[in-house]
C-alpha cells in the first residue's frame, strides 16, 4: 500500500493496475510519486514505459498502450509476445491490374471489338484517365473513390495508355455515344460519367445496380 512520505514505486502490470486503478483518491493526493521503469513483460524491440504521476490536489497518468493492456487482462496482447512472427512481416496486398486491350503489338482486330469484349466480359468496369492506383484527372479520381467505398470489385482500362490501348481515348466516346471520361459500365450497360455516378450513389440507386436489384 502507499503510504505518506514514500517517493516512488517500481510498477508492475499488478500492482500498477492497484496503484491507478483501485485506491482512493485521498490515498493519491498523500504522496508524490514518479515511476519510469521499462516493461519487461513486453520484450519490443523499442523501450516501453509505464509511467504514473500522481500530484498533490490532481491525478494524472501517462502509459502506452502495452502496458495498459497488460495491466487490465493480464495477458501480453496478441502479436507482441517473444518470438511472435504472425503479424510483423505482413505487406500492403499489390493493387489489382488494370486491364489492357492488346500485349503492347499491332493487331488486326478493331479497337471496338476490344471494348466490346471487356465491357461485356466484367460485371464492373471503369475507364478512366490513369491507373487504379494513380488516376489522373479529378473526375477519374472521383469515380474510383465511389466504387472504393462502396466495397465493390470492378475493373480499371487507362484510357490514356496508348501503348497497350491505342486509339482508346476516341475510341470509347464512340462506343457509348458519350463525350467525356471516365466511363462506368455495370453488366455491359452503360451508367454514365462521375457526376451521374455521383449522384446515384446518394440516391442508392448505384448500390442497387450494383447488387442487381
């Protein structure tokens, strides 16, 4: 127990717990104690502090997050016990490919007949200025963020990419009949450009189509 006069305790997960948790507060305000001590229950590659500061007349504690929930369960929370692999060699998941019309060589088939292929051949499909990853236009950016936060799995065309989908730009203006890009096409129909996509994702009516509904 703390009695007056004493000026500093080691901490432990238990009896920090007691010290900050369980004694009353007329107990706190008798005695002015400072603790920076390591955790040696966390074994992290960085110095761990669990650090209390108790002033007379306020009460005011510091801790990381290790330390506290050492303190509150009494367990090592998961991921950071000695010798624990299974979360710190994860890497981001690679983004999916864009997809591309040709291999990069002349073909003899017509740009139309590609576009075709890909707009029927995928639920969801996006051709926009740019990349999945690095759009390059606003409204590009705009339509790809929709379908992120929607959660829903689509495909990208660049339609700036004139190595791999020549004559693509043009091209796909024609095939919709439409002026502008980006372009969103959902079970081979055509839904329109950002801001008609942008605008049925507030009504719900995207999410509808998307679901099939």
């Amino acid at each position: 127990m703390l009695m007056s006069g004493q000026k500093g305790h080691r901490l432990t997960a238990s009896n920090g717990a007691m010290l900050l948790g369980v004694l009353p507060m007329q107990w706190l305000r008798m005695a002015y104690l400072f603790v920076n001590a390591p955790c040696k229950l966390l074994h992290c590659n960085t110095r761990l502090a669990y650090m209390a500061k108790l002033r007379f007349g306020s009460f005011n504690r510091v801790c990381t997050w290790h330390a506290c929930a050492v303190a509150e369960t009494g367990s090592i929370p998961p991921g950071n016990a000695p010798g624990e692999t299974k979360w710190q060699n994860r890497t981001a998941a690679r983004p999916k490919a864009d997809i591309k019309l040709t291999a990069g060589k002349a073909i003899n088939v017509p740009i139309e007949t590609l576009i075709d292929q890909v707009v029927k051949g995928n639920k969801v499909v996006a051709f926009v200025k740019g990349t999945r990853s690095a759009p390059q236009c606003g409204f590009s950016y705009k339509m790809l963020t929709i379908l992120n936060e929607l959660k829903t799995d689509y495909e990208v065309v660049n339609v700036l990419d004139d190595f791999y989908n020549p004559g693509l730009r043009e091209a796909i203006k024609q095939y919709s009949q439409w002026p502008t890009i980006p372009q969103l096409y959902i079970n081979g129909e055509f839904i329109g450009g950002s801001d008609i996509v942008e605008q049925m994702q507030a009504s719900r009516e995207l999410q509808q189509v998307l679901a099939g509904k």
